[in-house]
C-alpha cells in the first residue's frame, strides 16, 4: 500500500497512562488474562492491591473533588459477570456492544460516561477475556444495525468495543484490544470488530493478522475545543495513527464528536475535515466511514460533569437547545431544530467536498 507522503511514521505520542494502583480481585487473578495484566502493572512500578475476595473496596475521600481523581487513578482488575457479557444493541454505531472494559482515564468535560455508568469513575478492566470471546458466536447474524441493512451490510455482525471505554487508552496495560483485534482476525466469519478512540498509539497493532475485520476510527473535535479533552492525544497524532492503520489495511473512520455550535464552528470544523483529508490522502485502497454525533446532555450528566469540571467553559445552558425525550423515558438535552438543520447541510457539504471518497454512516 501507498503511503500518504505528508505523513511521519515516527510521531511521538503522549506517555502512556499510568494509574497509581491496580485493585484487583481474587477471581480476576484466576485468569491467565487477569495475572497477566497485573504483571504488566507491577513491572512498569504501579502498586497492585491484591484483594481477599471479589468485592471492589475502594476507600475513596468523602469530598467529591478529591474522589474523583482518586477515582480516576485506579485502575479496578474484575471478572465480567454472565449478565455482562449478554450482549446489548448499541444503535446506530453497530449490532451489538462488546465490553473489554468500562470506564476512560481521559477528562473530557462532555464526557458521556458520567450520565451512563453509575458510582466513582474508576476504570475496571475485565480478566476473563476469553470467556467474553467465546460468547460472541452466539450473536451472529442476529442484529438489526448493520446484520440487516442493506446500506450496511457489507459489514456483517458488528462489534463495538467503544461504547463504555476506550480501549486504546489501556492497551499499554491490558492487551485486550490486541488480543481481540486477533480474533477477530482469525475468525472466519461475516463479522466486524469496532472500535473508536482519542489516543494514538496504534504502534502494537499495525502489524497484527487483522483479516480486515476490525475497522478503527478515531474520535475527533478541532484543536479549539481541545481543552474539553483532557488527557488525550492531540488530534493531529489521531490523524496519523488513523493513516498509520489503513495503511496497514484495516478499514477506519473518523467519529466527529460531539459536534459542538460553539462561536466559530464553521471555520474549526472546517479546518478539521481538510487536516483529516491530507493525512489521508494518497493511501492506497482506503476504506473510510464518517459517524456526526452532535453534542447533548441529561439532567444527570450535566449535574455530574459540572461537579466534576467546575471550570469547564463548555455550553451546556438551553441556549439553541430542546428536549428530546428517548425510547426510555429518560430527557436530554439535543440542539434544535434549525442549528441541527445548518450543522448537518455544513457537514454533508463539506465532506463531499474534502472526503468524497468516505461513507457517512449516520448523522444523531
């Protein structure tokens, strides 16, 4: 394959997260999965707490501030449960959502996690990869995203391994997203493995036997919304190490998320798609997909970030806003309907225009 010439294949990328203990619980241990990341711990000097039993006891300061980056740097070692691994829908993004973690170091202030996943933020890692695995035959052909649609159904079975993590930002310590991208590779069947990230260090998988079944795509915002993404990459890195892996042949895309209608939008996003198509650029044989997933918040998720990130300057008034009421009966907050309307016309256009080439898979 061609390489873009713009492109360095040597980019530096941020150190790897490093939590300041690992907890790991007596059943996570029992797995040769689960030791072995918590080898990987105590060699790189991370404490790893070694409990009795298989109750997570975290001991976190009672104010909240100080909770939550204790939270943030722990790293909890468990066992995905039976009902854990009964696999979810996860629309629009793919059929069915496979979790090899839940929980993300990095501190976003938009994050959506924080109206998603209940209690302190830590991030659990799941030692009984195998079993998870092993499950997933079971779900093929049975979903309704990509399974039976025919604008998507040259994916097949799709697999989203993104929905409550970010399993590159763990790689380092876990190997799972690894391991998993060679299942997948040596399963022989109509199958997709997803996965989307803000980090960059894609250098352990570049050269695993992939068989094209796993597509990688990286989540980005321009550089001027940078400081609502704490922890991460910069996006320029992304966009190398988006390039980096279709070179190496896997299928990618990018997840322009959340879109946010910030004074200047058109120009930030505008710049955004035009550095996306000349990292890309002159790759042989890409194959690219484009998900718009505009910004909203809960009640609840915006209580819990702005606790989180007093300081944040991100809008989460009802400014250019409505209620939009979900399948659940739960409220979010979503853009109305005539900013939707000019967001979405930006987009479309401007994708045609700089990345014809890519399919655009949904706009929410």
């Amino acid at each position: 394959m061609q390489l873009a010439p713009a492109l360095s294949r040597s980019v530096t990328t941020p150190a790897a997260w490093r939590p300041r203990r690992v907890i790991a619980t007596r059943a996570a241990l029992g797995f040769a999965h689960g030791r072995s990341i918590a080898e990987r711990a105590a060699k790189l000097g991370i404490e790893v707490m070694e409990l009795a039993g298989d109750r997570l006891k975290l001991d976190l300061p009672d104010d909240p501030r100080r909770a939550y980056v204790e939270a943030k740097a722990t790293l909890a070692l468990t066992v995905a449960s039976p009902s854990k691994r009964r696999l979810q829908p996860i629309a629009p993004s793919a059929d069915w959502r496979v979790d090899l973690a839940e929980g993300c170091p990095a501190h976003c202030s938009y994050c959506y996690l924080a109206g998603s996943l209940k209690g302190p933020p830590i991030t659990r890692v799941y030692a009984n990869l195998d079993e998870i695995l092993d499950g997933l035959p079971a779900y093929l052909g049975q979903g309704t995203i990509t399974s039976r649609s025919r604008t998507r159904a040259g994916e097949g079975t799709t697999f989203e391994a993104s929905c409550y993590t970010d399993p590159l930002a763990l790689e380092p310590l876990t190997g799972s997203l690894s391991a998993t991208i060679a299942w997948f590779g040596r399963w022989q069947a109509d199958a997709q493995l997803r996965f989307t990230t803000k980090f960059a260090d894609v250098a352990p998988l570049l050269a695993l036997d992939h068989g094209g079944r796993t597509r990688m795509r990286a989540s980005v915002n321009p550089r001027a919304f940078a400081r609502f993404e704490g922890g991460t990459s910069p996006v320029a890195q992304r966009l190398t190490a988006l390039a980096d892996m279709a070179v190496a042949g896997y299928p990618v895309g990018l997840t322009i998320a959340p879109i946010i209608a910030a004074p200047g939008w058109q120009q930030a996003y505008g710049e955004l798609i035009a550095d996306a198509a000349a990292a890309l650029d002159g790759i042989a044989g890409l194959d690219l997909t484009i998900e718009l997933i505009t910004h909203r918040f809960t009640p609840g998720s915006k209580a819990v970030l702005t606790e989180w990130y007093p300081g944040s300057a991100l809008d989460m008034t009802e400014a250019n806003r409505t209620t939009k009421r979900t399948k659940f009966g739960s409220e979010k907050q979503v853009y109305d309907a005539a900013t939707m309307r000019d967001l979405r016309r930006f987009f479309e256009g401007r994708i045609a225009t700089d990345l014809p080439q890519a399919r655009i898979l949904y706009w929410t």
